[in-house]
C-alpha cells in the first residue's frame, strides 16, 4: 500500500486515476490545484506523486521543482503536450517519468508500480565506488563528482550512469536499461531512456554533442567508455 498524491484539475482524471489507485490497494488523495497540492505535500509524507503539467494557479514545472528540491519522492507526471521539448524539460525538472494524455489507467498502474519498487529497494548490498578520473561515481553516497565538482543528477539519471559505468564498454540496450534500472517491462516504442540519456550527457560531458563519456551505439544501446 503506498500513499500517493494526485495534483489534477481535471475531476474525470483525478477520479479515475483514484478508483485505480485504491483498486490496487494504494490510499490516494486529489488535490484539484497547485497550491493546494503543495500545502498539502508539505503537510504529508507521500509515497509517490502524481502530477499534472497543466494546473489552474501554479505550473506543475513548479511545483515538481519545489518538491525535487525538498524530497526524492516518485514525482510521475501527466501532461497534455506530447511534443519531445515538454518531454525532455520534464525530466529535467526533476520529474521521474511522464505520460501523454490521453493514457491508460492500467499503464499508468504499471509504471507507478514500478516507481514504487524502485524507490523502496533496499540499497545494494555491495557499494562500489568508481573512479575514471575526471569522473567519480559513488554509490553509497550516491554522489557524481566531474573534476572536484559535484554534478546534480536525477535518481534515474544516476542509476542509468552507475548501470553503465559498472560494466565500461559493456552495450546495454533501451530494454536493459529500462528493465534494471527503471523496473518495468519494455514493450514496442519507448524513448525515455533517449530522453534520460540526453540529459545526462548534458550535465556530465564537456560537449554533450560529441560525448566522451556515454556513447551511443547506433542500432543497440549505449555504453560507457572507459
Ligand atoms: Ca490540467
């Protein structure tokens, strides 16, 4: 059972969105604006957040800031604009994966549910520092260090790049990628691994371009080099 939070204004959603989340046995609460939603947040400790992009008061690029800033909780985002600018820009507020209205209440299920393994995963057993030089990766303390300098990730910006750097030159594929380190089961078309990594090479590489540290193979997958 997990506490969840949705910040909706559109009452069919909202209500929809809650009769699933309490079909499978977690205890929702709606809220129907932004600072509302925010209040509420501040006053609660929420397992995970459903947000909307479209709000009355407040913008949900907002208000996923104000909580990224404040917790690690599952920020899950709905969001009317489908085009790839709005995609990329809600990853890098800090959100933890997105959805295109209109979407299915089961997919949203499954991806909530997979946010909820993930965040309640016991750190690994085995904590492995890594150190490529200009980079240090370390795990425990989950902290990205690029020539003294501490570089902010997302969790699954962070998870991605500890996946790849565990195995350098190692290729994992979209699917590998989305199986292990986001935890759900890749089916037909899915470009949030794209997504994640273009992000990441935005904050960890001198020319994110021409990439140095996380390459691309075309037709399989991505690898760290080093
Ligand atoms: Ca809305």
């Amino acid at each position: 059972m997990a506490k969840i939070l949705i910040i909706e204004d559109e009452d069919k959603i909202a209500e929809v969105v809650s009769d699933y989340l309490k079909n499978n046995g977690h205890e929702p609460f709606v809220e129907s604006n932004g600072i509302r939603g925010q209040n509420t947040f501040l006053e609660n400790k929420f397992d995970l957040i459903i947000l909307d992009l479209m709000l009355p008061d407040i913008s949900g690029e907002c208000l996923c800031r104000f909580i990224r800033r404040r917790s690690r909780v599952p920020v899950m985002m709905l969001t009317a604009k489908a085009d790839e600018a709005s995609l990329l820009y809600g990853f890098r507020i800090g959100a933890d994966d997105y959805l295109t209205k209109p979407f299915s209440p089961r997919e949203l299920m499954v991806r909530i549910d997979a946010l909820l393994r993930r965040s309640r995963a016991e750190p690994a057993m085995q904590l492995i520092d890594f150190d490529m030089g200009d980079l240090k990766l370390d795990s425990g303390k989950r902290k990205l260090i690029k020539r003294g300098v501490e570089l902010h990730l997302t969790p699954i910006e962070f998870d991605i790049l500890e996946k790849l750097i565990s195995s350098p030159g190692r290729i994992f594929t979209r699917e590998d990628i989305i199986q292990s380190v986001m935890g759900y089961d890749f089916k037909g078309i899915d470009r949030t691994v794209d997504s994640h990594i273009r992000n990441l090479r935005s904050k960890i590489e001198d020319c994110p371009k021409a990439p140095s540290y996380v390459l691309t193979q075309r037709g399989k997958g991505f690898y760290f080099n080093g």
